[in-house]
C-alpha cells in the first residue's frame, strides 16, 4: 500500500476531523463573545440627564459637570498646560437600611468621550486639591449629614483642554461589586450630562 494511496482512503475521515475540531474549539469561543456582548448591552443603565436611577440599594442623579476656574486652583497645583480640572456633582439617595448605605460608598466614577477615551474621577495628580478643598474621594455619606438623608458628593476629575465638557458622559460602578443578589454582575449607571450626549 502506498502513501497516497493511504491519504486517498483516509482524506474525507482526516478532513472531518479537521473539521470537528476546529467547530470544538470555536463553538464555545464565539458562544462566548455572544453571551459577553448581550451582557455588556444589559449591564448599561441609560439615566436621562436630571434624572435619577437606581442602583445598588441607592437612586443616583448627576447634577451636572463644571470645569473649574484656573485661577481658583492652588498655585501649587502642578498640572500640564493642556489639562483641566471639571468637577462633577452627584446626588445620592440611599435607602434607609445598613445595605444601602454601605453599598454606595465605594463608587467608581468615569467620565468617557464619543472617541472612547476616559477618565476617572480623583486622579493622584488632585488628592492635594481635593483636600484642600474639602471634595470627596468616593460617594460615602459626609459625617454631618443623617444617616439615611440625601446628600450631594463632588468628585474632580482632570480632563485634556480639548474635551467638551457636552460630549461627555458619566459611568458609575460601585467597586468591590455588589452581591449578585442587590446587581447583577457587571452592572453600571450611565448618566447623560445636562446639555450632553
């Protein structure tokens, strides 16, 4: 019996497990980029601007974004020529039990562009300014105020000069995670600026 001979016989078998395998190991990699976008798509939370959304045993509301003067800004503030300094207000309402008010103090803050870039909030390059001025680091409730009341954080983010403060939009995750029984996994608020995209 000859090599081609062999090949001849055993082609259709070999190239049908050639295809077998190939179906075995890109079956479940496509399955799951499928099942990735779809939760992707579902773990955005759409907030309207102005308006409130609920997430992890709280309602959130995006007050509005302003850029800071310069000249307001310490002088010992050694940031690039190009950047600047955009304050965000955020508005939180936990509800009145242990959960809620401990799940919101961890959040996450990220200010993204239409161009995909973005940028978090408190940056190591303010914690100087953010002290000085008494801003928050994360979303916990200010010790003054009641447990259970609403209260407004502000957060500084440090942006390059060439990004509109109206083609912004804010995403807000709480970090560790929520129990899978509060969000499910993954979930964010993405909040739209008044007067944004």
């Amino acid at each position: 019996m000859s090599a081609a001979g062999w090949w001849r016989r055993q082609g259709p078998w070999l190239l049908g497990a050639a295809v077998l395998a190939a179906g075995a190991v890109a079956g479940p990699y496509f399955d799951r980029q499928r099942e990735f976008r779809i939760q992707r798509a579902e773990a955005a939370r759409a907030v309207p601007a102005g308006a409130w959304g609920r997430y992890a045993g709280a309602e959130w509301r995006l007050r509005g974004v302003t850029v800071q003067d310069q000249a307001m800004l310490p002088r010992d503030l050694q940031l690039p020529g190009n950047a600047r300094v955009l304050l965000a207000e955020l508005e939180i309402r936990p509800d009145p039990t242990a959960a809620g008010e401990s799940n919101v103090a961890r959040c996450t803050l990220r200010l993204r562009d239409g161009r995909g870039r973005s940028w978090q909030s408190a940056p190591e390059a303010l914690l100087t300014y953010v002290r000085r001025a008494g801003l928050a680091l994360d979303c916990e409730r200010p010790r003054d105020r009641p447990v259970g009341q609403p209260y407004v954080a502000r957060l500084p983010f440090l942006l390059p000069d060439d990004v509109a403060p109206a083609a912004l939009r804010l995403e807000l995750q709480l970090f560790p995670l929520p129990p899978e029984d509060v969000e499910p996994p993954g979930t964010y608020l993405d909040m739209a600026l008044p007067g944004g995209r």
